[in-house]
C-alpha cells in the first residue's frame, strides 16, 4: 500500500507528505485518471470483442429518440468495469487498509455495481432495453442498504450518529435520536434513491459521469471537514473519526470520472451502463451517510434529483390526469425532443451540476 510510504520518511524526509490527506487524494485522483486511460482503450476493445453493445432503442419504446439515438446502439456498455477497477486500486494503494468507513463505502460500490452487472447483462444477452425488473433490483438494493444501517447501527462508534436527522443549515440535530427503525429507513431511502437518480441521469453521452465529478468533488471537501476535529467543530458539522479517509475516496472518484469521461464525451465510445451509475450513485450516498451530510446531497448531486423528480411526476400526473408534463422523462429526454443538441443539453446540466456542489459546500458555512 503506499499510504505506508510515509514510514520511510527517516530515509527520504519529503515521504511524510503521504501521511496528508490532501495529498494522498490528489494522489489517488491522479492514479485513477491514469488507470482509466491506459485501461479505457482495453476495456473498449475487450467489450467490442466480447460484443457486448447497447440494445437499440426503438421508437416505439421511446418515441423520437429512437430514431434520434439509434445510431448509438452497438456501443460497447458496462463501462463502469472502468470506473469501479479504477476507483478500487486506487482507493486500496492511498488509504489504510483498517479503515471501515472506505471499506463500507468500496464494499457498496461492489455490491451495487454488481447489480447493474446483471442488469447489463441480461439487456445485452436478450437484445432488448430491458434488463432486471424494477422490483428485482429494489429488492436488492434495498437488502443491501438494510444490512449496511444494521452494521451502522450496531457499532458503538457510529450508531448514535446514524440515529441523528442532520439538516442543512442547523448546527444542532432535527432528530437527536430517529430510533433503530426510521434510521435504518432513512438510510435505505438514501442509499437506493442515490444509486437511482444516477442511473436515470444517464441517457445521454457523459451527462452522468461529468455530474458525478462535481458531486465528488464536493463531498471532498465534506469528508475532509467532518475528519478534521478542528474544522468539524469551526463549521459546526458532526466529526467523524476516519472519515476523513473518505475524502481520497472521493478523489479517486473524480479522477476515474475525468478518466472515464475521456471516453464518454460525445460521440461516446463507451457506455457506462448500470454497472457504473448504479456503483455511482450507492457509493455517494455511502460517503454522503457516513459524514452525516445525507441531505446535503439532494442539493450537491441536484441534476441527479431533478431527473429523478421528472421521472416520479411524470408518472404520477399520468396516472392521475392522462397528461404528460415533459415531452419524455428523465428531463433530458425532454430537452432533446425540444431539438436542443446532445451536446448543448450535457454542458447545460454540467453547469447546474457545479453550481448546485457549490451552494451544497455553502451549507458548510451557513449555519
């Protein structure tokens, strides 16, 4: 592991700048980037070879954007190989193999990537756009987050912040103690409403992973802060013994994106696929719980939350009324049936993204 490095600082004095976190999450930014660019060409031709492409999507499963995007099946998808190899190395080589927050936070990114594996694969095996059922892959993540609360929740040292309603901009709790019950719900809706909002994001070439490293990037700077006993107290926001580890996470995070959007930009030549936004999303959520910042996130990851709503009230307003809001959702299928360009709408939303992760580092300061 070379988080040890600083041990041979008596040798060579300027090794004990590894015992920072600063620096061991540029490090692992910088290795995740170049894992993800000397792997990306791989992986591409592996997922070409193996011919594991994007379903086509027909008109009359999405009408407009069947013929708008058909030339895009055939791309190789299960991209997120990319993204979880780089993020895991590098993650496993900056930071201590004991620490339990990274752990929980890599083991998440596993298990969810996992799912969206199967998921992708059965979509690539039957030649269709749909792979697991909804309620399959509720049911998975839900059992997932569920054991992750009760692993929370039974360990001294983070079941009572677990039990804690932390709200933006209040020093002090909501909820001093949710109880075992509504926390383990709490933790499940954060966890499984994360993975998903990532998932829906991405539809179009690098909308989802140029997000991700706005997001990641500001739980960052989060982690750092709640591992940090002296600034956690300064701005009010709950220390977290280790957590500051999660802060090289979420660089290795940023650095993989930035790798992984290389490939991604449009035209893409790789696809992410569920086994990346769904490793994605659950990984977030877990740091994003992990430093009791949970609702943080709906403003930090605020285009994940805005394709998620479009979905839930498009729907709804259909049930109800027979009537659609958007010309199709998630949201960006409506911008691009409104003849904005794919690429127009991907840097439009990467605006909001960064605009949404700085007013989410506000809350930080405003309390």
């Amino acid at each position: 592991m070379l988080y040890y490095l600083h041990l041979l600082n008596e040798w060579l004095s300027w090794l004990r700048v590894f015992r920072y976190i600063t620096v061991r999450a540029l490090a692992g930014a910088v290795t995740a980037f170049v894992l993800s660019m000397w792997l990306g060409p791989r992986v591409i031709r592996t997922l070409h070879r193996l011919r594991i492409g994007q379903p086509e999507r027909t008109d009359a499963e999405a009408p407009g954007l069947g013929t708008m995007h058909g030339h895009k099946a055939g791309t190789p998808t299960m991209g997120g190989l990319l993204i979880i190899g780089a993020v895991v190395v590098s993650a496993l080589l900056w930071t201590p193999p004991t620490n339990a927050h990274v752990g929980l936070t890599l083991l998440t990114m596993l298990f969810m990537g996992a799912v969206g594996l199967m998921d992708d694969w059965r979509k690539v095996r039957q030649r269709h756009s749909r792979g697991l059922s909804a309620r399959a892959k509720l049911l998975l993540q839900t059992g997932w987050a569920l054991a992750v609360a009760a692993v929370l929740l039974g360990h001294a040292d983070t079941g009572v912040l677990t039990r804690q309603l932390m709200v933006p901009f209040l020093k002090a709790p909501l909820i001093p103690d949710m109880g075992v019950w509504l926390a383990a719900a709490f933790v499940a809706l954060i966890l499984v409403g994360s993975s998903n909002a990532v998932n829906l994001t991405d539809g179009l070439d690098g909308l989802a992973i140029g997000c991700t490293g706005s997001v990641a990037l500001a739980y960052l700077a989060m982690a750092y802060v709640a591992g940090h006993a002296k600034f956690a107290e300064y701005l009010m926001v709950p220390h977290v013994a280790g957590g500051g580890e999660l802060a090289v996470f979420c660089g290795c995070l940023l650095g993989a994106s930035l790798g992984f959007l290389w490939y991604n930009c449009h035209p893409a030549q790789v696809f992410m696929g569920d086994t990346g936004s769904l490793a994605i999303g659950g990984s977030i959520a877990m740091v994003a719980v992990l430093i009791k910042q949970e609702l943080v996130l709906i403003i930090v990851g605020g285009v994940f939350v805005m394709e998620a709503v479009s979905v839930i009230l498009q729907v709804v307003n259909f049930k109800l009324r027979g009537r659609r809001i958007f010309a199709m959702a998630p949201i960006h299928h409506h911008f691009r049936l409104r003849r904005w360009s794919e690429t127009q709408v991907t840097v439009r939303f990467w605006i909001l993204s960064i605009l949404f992760a700085l007013l989410g580092l506000a809350t930080l300061k405003i309390r």
